[in-house]
C-alpha cells in the first residue's frame, strides 16, 4: 500500500468535484458521478506499485474505470471514511469502497470473471498464491531497504538478491513461461510492479539483476515487457526515479507528473533582490 503519515486538515472538496471529470488529478468524490462508460472508481497514485497492482488487473479485465491520483500528502479527511489507513488503492463500485492492494485485485478478479486470471485448478491456484505472496512478504521490503540506502549495500542488495533468487526458483518449478501458465495471470500481475522498478532502482543503488545469475526471471520480465496489460500500465522510469529519490529522504511528491502551473515571471523590485512579499510565488 501507498501512504504518507497523517491526515490532512478537513478540507472543502465540493467545488473540486466540479471540474474535469476526465483528468485523473481532479480529486473526485466517492459518490460524484463516473464518466460515461466507467464501472467504478480508482483512488490511485501515480508511481506507487501496490495501486499499480489493481490497475493491472483492470486493465487485463478491460474494466473501463475512473483513475484519481491522491496526493498523499494532502489527503482530505473523507479518505480516511473510505480507508481509515489513508491509504490507495482504494475502489469504489456500486456505492462500496474495497482497500488494500491484494483484496482489491481479488475483488476485480471475482466482480468481473473474464477472461480468468487465476488457474482453474486448486492446487495450482494455491501456489500462484504462494508465488506472489513470497515477493510481497520478503521481496518487496527487501526492495525498499535498499532503497532507501541509496547506494550499493552489499548486505541490503544481498538480500534482495536472495528473494529474486526464490522467485527465480519457483518460476523453474513452475516449468512454465510465466507464474500463471502460459500467459500472464495474476500471480504475475501482483509480482510485476517492482521487477518493473528494479532498473529504476539500478539508476538510484546500481543494484543490477543479473541475467547470468536468473536466466529465467530475466526472460519472463522480457515476455512480460511485451504483454499489452504492462504497457498499458507502465510507469514514467524517470518520475519514479525523481520521485523515489526524495521519497526516501522523507520528502515524497506525490503530485510527481501532475500538470502543475508556473510562477509568474516578475522583475526584481528594488537593488536589494529583494520581491514584495505581496507577489511571492504568485501563480498564474
């Protein structure tokens, strides 16, 4: 899940809903009204993995919905009456509001069944489960700590290496091209958000997966780059790499790719340099 701490102050979100409902940085009501042709609302937040998650499998659904990215900084109090984790993902469909990353993408699988994304068989099912539960328990924490050191930790990058190696060893277990059979599936889709990122975190920790050490988890993650569901939903390399390098200084922007207006150009107002304070940082 993406979160920041604390709520934010209760903030007057009527007159927001009024406008465009068809960009997903116009912070929406729960109960304002989809645009034509949308089944359910996403509250989701450009870079963050987990809400990435939900997307994927909207997408593999070809679910029509309507996207609101939340700054996460700036929560309104009503998101925490949808989520009281101030949390995204969260979905709103039918006048009810899912949360938490796995159970929505469960509940997208259940609310809309076709095309399938689970196997049909139990046995199989439960190790697609075992699959992406393994990357979420140990993988994914192993990912941020490195992370958030910033460089090259050989213990930290170790440690991820350990994960990618079991990931790499169920994949060879598996015998087949990805987690879910013959085609990407949901153990798949719960998995993709951070292999998507470890090149992104090659650029900030020089962590590099090595194609000679996961032969197999390097092919998958080319199959995967070319499954029309990941284009679809991948993200901008280079926003997450501005982004995650002031997330793990404790300065997050998550309004990162947001249309955002430019200060008005002004003279300087006397020999000092100095502005008056009446004009600073005036937008347009």
């Amino acid at each position: 899940m993406c979160s920041c701490f604390g709520k934010s102050k209760t903030t007057n979100w009527t007159k927001m809903s009024s406008v465009d409902a068809n960009d997903e940085d116009t912070l929406r009501l729960p109960n304002d009204p989809l645009p034509p042709g949308c089944v359910l609302r996403l509250y989701s937040m450009r870079m963050c993995p987990y809400a990435q998650r939900a997307r994927l499998m909207l997408s593999a659904k070809k679910v029509k919905y309507d996207r609101v990215n939340v700054d996460l900084n700036s929560k309104p109090d009503w998101f925490f009456d949808i989520n009281f984790y101030g949390e995204v993902p969260v979905i709103i469909h039918k006048g009810k509001n899912v949360y938490e990353s796995l159970i929505c993408s469960e509940y997208v699988e259940e609310a809309f069944p076709n095309p399938q994304m689970y196997s049909v068989d139990p046995y199989q099912r439960a190790l697609e489960r075992i699959y992406y539960n393994h990357w979420t328990k140990k993988g994914v924490p192993a990912f941020y700590s490195l992370m958030r050191a910033g460089h090259l930790d050989e213990e930290l990058a170790a440690r991820l290496d350990e994960h990618v190696g079991k990931m790499e060893e169920f994949l060879d277990k598996a015998g087949t091209p990805y987690y879910s059979g013959s085609k990407p599936g949901f153990s798949d889709y719960m998995t993709w958000p951070w292999f998507e990122r470890i090149p992104m975190l090659g650029e900030i920790t020089d962590y590099k997966m090595s194609a000679s050490k996961f032969p197999k988890l390097t092919a998958w993650v080319q199959r995967m780059w070319k499954d029309p569901v990941v284009q679809e939903c991948k993200i901008d390399g280079k926003l997450f790499v501005d982004h995650y390098s002031k997330y793990r200084t404790g300065r997050p922007d998550f309004t990162i790719g947001m249309a955002k207006p430019e200060p008005i150009k002004e003279t300087l107002e006397n020999l000092d340099g100095l502005r008056d304070p009446s004009t600073r940082d005036r937008k347009k």
